[in-house]
C-alpha cells in the first residue's frame, strides 16, 4: 500500500483538476457491468435506492447509467456525482465538491455510494469514514476496483493511493463490513478506456 505525498492540499485539487481535464473525453465506467452491480443489489439485498451519490464522475457518465438502469426497473431514485474540477458544472447531475467532505444533507440518507475513483484519495481513511458516514440503514457503498489499480508502484499525483486488492479488503474490514466482491466475470465489457476485469466491492456499516 501506497500513499502519494503532496506539498500541499493546493497541489492535490491542481493535480486532480489537470488529470481531469486531460482525461476528460476517457470514460473507465462499464455500464454492462454497472448493470449486473445493480441487478445484483435489487435482487439480493431488495436495495431500492432513492438517492445515489456517485464520487469522482469526471464526465457524468455514472449517474446516466444508474438513471437509466433504474428506470427499466420502474424505479427513479435522485443520483448526483461529484467531481473536484471545475469541468463538473458542464455536466448534468453533477456537482463541483471535493469527495473527501460531506453535505449535513447526506449524512445517513444515501442508499448507495459508487465510485471507481477512491484511487483519487489523498486521505483514504478519512474519506471512507466520509462516505460511511452517508450510507443510510440498508444502503451500501460500493468501491470499483481492476487490475491495473494492483501495483502500489503507480501511486502518484493523480492517483494518489496505490494498493493490492487483498490490501483493500484488509483496509476496509478495519472498520466496515465487505458483505460481497462482485465481478464482471462473462460479461461484455464496454468501458471506453479500460476493458478488463473489474471487482465491485460491496460495504455496510458494523
């Protein structure tokens, strides 16, 4: 496990926004296998979300997905995404915020907390303790992790927390419950920049 070291909180927004805006048109979000996340939680857990807060979105394209995963299921929960630069307010369903701080408004309420983005953290203790703190009594937060996160040694400016699969599962049981690891195993994946395999780690409050 891996942590990046930045002179200061300054230096990390002007590295997350630069890494934005250079990323902007890449999409690493697969929505087959976002699909098959919610299929899963629907048919499983009877989780019928009514808000969902999708971190680090870069373009938005999570938050369409879920609405319209949703919406073939007859349901029409409110989804939000965050994103630190500035490029978010050219985004629907998207907000401009820092995923390491929390609205009072979301404090226990959200049913489902999605990002493939956790990477992003320069904090990764204080910014699960954050988005747990959201997730409301049968809600879950779901982190997205794939093989080309499994190399501590990438860890850098725009990907600041580098670690192993098996060091995110010994980090988040610290504190959380991991209650299913789903993957896209058979599926077809269409993510625009990242086809491969990808691991859908599910977590609840102890």
């Amino acid at each position: 496990m891996k942590l990046y070291d930045y002179d200061s909180y300054e230096d990390y927004v002007a590295a997350q926004v630069e890494g934005n805006v250079r990323k902007i048109n890449n999409s690493y979000v697969d929505p087959i296998s976002l699909s098959g996340l919610v299929g899963h939680l629907y048919e499983e857990y009877d989780l019928k979300p009514s808000t969902i807060i999708c971190h680090g979105t870069r373009r938005g394209l999570e938050q369409q997905y879920f609405l319209d995963i949703y919406s073939k299921l007859g349901l029409s929960p409110s989804v939000i995404g965050t994103e630190i630069s500035h490029t978010a307010t050219e985004y629907p369903h998207t907000i401009q915020w820092d995923f390491h701080n929390v609205k009072d408004e979301w404090v226990g309420s959200i049913d489902i907390i999605y990002s493939n983005s956790f990477d992003h953290s320069y904090k990764p203790t204080e910014c699960l303790d954050t988005w747990m703190s959201c997730i409301s009594d049968n809600g879950v937060c779901v982190l997205e992790y794939s093989d080309i996160c499994d190399n501590e040694f990438k860890s850098g400016p725009t990907d600041p927390f580098g670690a192993s699969l098996e060091e995110y599962k010994n980090f988040i049981s610290k504190k959380y419950n991991i209650v299913d690891i789903l993957t896209n195993d058979g599926l077809d994946d269409k993510g625009e920049s990242y086809n491969g395999r990808r691991y859908y780690i599910v977590i609840r409050n102890k």
